[in-house]
C-alpha cells in the first residue's frame, strides 16, 4: 500500500474527515478562552487550545474505533471503517491514539502546573469514555465531561486557577452532549438494542424527545447563569436566545424520529455552539 493510501487511512481513523466532533469539542474551549481572557484571549492559548481539541479529538476517534471494534463489524454506517474493516492494525491504531496524545501534551508543556495537572484528568477521560458504554446508562453524561474538559484547563491557562463560572459551564456542556449526541444515539437505536450496548436513546425510551429538549433547556439555562457570573451582556444573550430558537427548529427535525432528520439535527449542533461563541466574542468586542 502506498504511504499516500496509509495517511488516508489514518486520516479516516482520526476522523479528520468528518469535522463536526472536532467542533463541538472547540467551541465549549472557545467559550471559555474568550470568557477567561475577558474577550482578549493570548495568541499563544488559542493556538494551543485550538490545536490541542483537534488532537484530542483524533485520538479519541482512534481509541473509540479501539474499543468499539468487535461491535462496529454489526452496524452498517460503522463496518467499513479502517480498524473495523482490517486494513488498518490494532497495533497502528495504539501507536496513532498515542502519537496525537504525546503531540498535544508537548502544546501544553509551556502553560502552568494547574493545567498540566488537569491535562492528565483529560487524557483520562478521553481514553475511557468508548469504554463507558458498556457500563453507564447515560454515557453522554460522560461524554459531555471529557468533551468539555477543555474549559476548566482554558481558566486555568490563563488565570492560574478554576472559577466556579468554569464548572458551570462545564455543567452547561454536560447536558448539550446529553441533547445532541442523544440524537446521534437515535440514528443507531436498533442495533444498539441489538448489540446490548448502553445509549441515552434507549434510556429515555419513548420520552427520548422530551428528554432531548428539556437537556437543551437546562443548556441555555446554565449559560445564562454563566454569562450573569461572567457580567457578559445583551449581546451575549442575544446570543442565547438565537440558539434557542436552533434548539427548537431541533425539535422539529427529531419530533418523527426520522433516522436521516436525527442525525442532520445532530449535525446542527455545530451552528448552536458557535452561535454562543459569536454572542461570546460580539459582547466582549462592543464594550
């Protein structure tokens, strides 16, 4: 296989492909860069920081394919995939998860004690979030803390410590997960049940859209509440009220359940999450 072939490999195993986790994994990190840095955030964090979520994410795409191999072969959207298919190696697979891990500690080797610290707690959580499926009936809560471990690490960059408007936010990330990747996990409901593998989707059951809304309530709730820590103003909240309006055109999408209506509001996501950091980033620029 030409070199050119194995890079594309590893590109798909990654996931750099797809972009939409790389991204809502980024603008949680943005959010708190920006709030942070009081609208003024360092070149050097955002660089870091920017860098730092797409190699995190790429190395947990490689080590969720990991764990999730022998289960991936059942479901039809995952069974080409490069380590499930064969063409890519177990022992390829660890060495890039482990290559991205050791690239994004050496981003952090210039910032604080404090965030190398919670840089271990993230590499924790990234690594056995695919592993929590298999034990957790919720494992999006899960994943909405390792997703959203970049905010508590951006505080901590560039004020030395971790405010309790950072673990609100984080609070605020946690359930956002819960809503979007609750979508996600209603794409692949049927062979979840029959795999036996552990999904919001099947935990919430047939209030499955309730569920998904109220997440998306308590989402914008918390951030209100952070941007009234944070003295952010009516830009910011603006901000807020148009991604409320994203979270019910949501509701429209998912209301039927239709697979394909579920995965492209999953996909939306990404417009709700920068709408924030616009309303973030247009607040801080206007004062």
């Amino acid at each position: 296989m030409k070199l050119s072939e194995r890079l594309l490999l590893y590109i798909q195993l990654a996931r750099l492909h797809r972009p939409i986790g790389i991204l809502l994994l980024l603008w949680p990190t943005l959010w708190a860069v920006w709030i942070a840095s009081n609208g003024h955030p360092a070149w050097n964090i955002f660089f870091i920081f920017t860098l730092g979520t797409v190699l995190m994410r790429s190395a947990g795409c490689v080590i969720n394919d990991y764990a999730d191999q022998d289960i991936d072969k059942h479901v039809e959207r995952t069974k080409d995939r490069p380590l499930t298919s064969g063409k890519v190696s177990t022992r390829e697979a660890l060495l890039l998860s482990a290559f991205l891990s050791i690239l994004s500690f050496l981003l952090i080797l210039p910032l604080n004690r404090l965030t190398l610290a919670l840089s271990v707690s993230a590499l924790f959580l990234a690594a056995s979030y695919p592993f929590t499926k298999r034990f957790l009936v919720i494992p999006q809560a899960y994943l909405g803390i390792a997703f959203g471990f970049g905010i508590p690490m951006a505080f901590a960059a560039v004020l030395g410590t971790v405010p309790s408007v950072a673990w609100v936010l984080l609070l605020a990330n946690i359930f956002w997960a819960i809503a979007y990747d609750t979508e996600y996990a209603m794409v692949d409901r049927n062979d979840d049940i029959h795999l036996g593998i552990h999904s919001s989707a099947l935990f919430f059951g047939r209030f499955d859209v309730m569920a998904v809304m109220l997440c998306y309530g308590i989402t914008l709730a918390l951030l209100a509440f952070a941007g009234l820590m944070a003295g952010l103003g009516l830009c910011y909240f603006a901000g807020l009220m148009i991604a409320e309006g994203i979270a019910l055109y949501h509701y429209n999408l998912i209301k039927d359940r239709d697979r394909k209506k579920c995965f492209a509001a999953f996909l939306h996501n990404n417009w709700l999450g920068a709408t924030v950091f616009a309303g973030i980033v247009i607040d801080y620029l206007l004062r």
